[in-house]
C-alpha cells in the first residue's frame, strides 16, 4: 500500500511541477512578447519609405493592442503605419489616432523654412540631421509650429525653438522635445 502511495504522490507532485513549468512559461512568453513588442512597433514606423521630418509617428503599448498616434502629412502615411504595425506577430489590435495635416501650401512653405532654420549648416543642430529621418521632426497646421522628436540636451532644445521663431509666418512654436536621458 505505501508503494502505491508514494507511485501517485510523485505522478501528482510531477503533474503539479509541469503546470507550473506551463504557467510559468506562458507568463515568461507574454513578458517577452510585450518587450519584443515596442521596438518592433518603433522599428516598422521609422521604415516607413514616406516617414519624414515633416510627420510625426508615436504609439502607445497596451498588452498586445497598438494605440498610433502623431501627425502626418499624407493620408498613405496614416494607413502605412497601420498595416505595417498589424503585420507584426504578437499584434493583435491597432487603433489608429493618426492624425493627417490639411494641404496648406503656406504651411508647407513653414515647413521648409523652419527645417532650412534649425539644420542649416550654421546651426549648432545641424548635427541631428543625420540619417534618413532626423530625430527632430517639424510639425506645422495653421501655421503653428510643434517641434517633436528627441535632443541631447536642454540647450539643443531651447535653441530649436529660438530657430523655429524667427521664421516669418509662424504663429506659435511648441516645444515637445525630450532631452534624452544619460
């Protein structure tokens, strides 16, 4: 009687070890799928061909559902950004909150001239327009300017507004840049 006992104390104690190697693997993968989650977002948005200086794409996690949000100046851009983040593994919702900048030729003309401002090669952040898309990027609707994106520091981002200011037929400059950290 007690080798039977103890036959089903072990298969017992091994089916209790298994689900909890099961459970804990299962609670490991999600962990692992939502930190694989946001990079991948970042990276299919920034390889976006029409992603530019003048858009601004962001995204919010949340388990395995994708909040995009930002602004843009093509309607194709709002809905590349979502087909490419739906085609990542692991997506299972994407809400998209992009928002698409009505055409203004004078708008578009604000553009190029607070980008010609701040990366001009006399600017001291001539240096952050590096690569395919710099990281600050130039948002203008009505004539007011937002700056978004990423600087190295708090100067670099006082500066950029100073910039963005002095171009004729800018109404306002926001400054959302965040300094990056260490």
């Amino acid at each position: 009687m007690k080798k039977g006992f103890r036959i089903t104390e072990v298969v017992v104690l091994g089916l209790t070890l298994f689900a909890g190697q099961r459970l804990a693997a299962d609670y490991s993968s999600s962990a692992i799928s939502q930190e694989r989650l946001a990079p991948a977002v970042r990276h299919q948005l920034v390889m976006l061909p029409y992603y530019s200086v003048f858009d601004n794409l962001e995204y919010q996690v949340d388990g395995d559902a994708v909040t995009l949000l930002g602004q843009v100046t093509r309607p194709t851009l709002k809905s590349d950004a979502e087909a490419a983040v739906k085609r990542i593994e692991g997506v299972s919702k994407v809400i998209n909150n992009i928002e698409v900048l009505p055409l203004s030729p004078a708008d578009d003309q604000i553009r190029l001239a607070v980008y010609r401002s701040i990366f001009s090669e006399r600017s001291p952040l001539s240096r952050y327009n590096w690569g395919p898309v710099p990281p600050i990027h130039v948002i203008v609707k009505g004539g007011r300017a937002t700056l978004a994106g990423t600087v190295d520091n708090e100067t670099d981002k006082n500066m950029a507004t100073l910039f963005a200011k002095t171009v004729s037929g800018v109404f306002s400059v926001t400054n959302n840049l965040i300094v990056k950290k260490g």
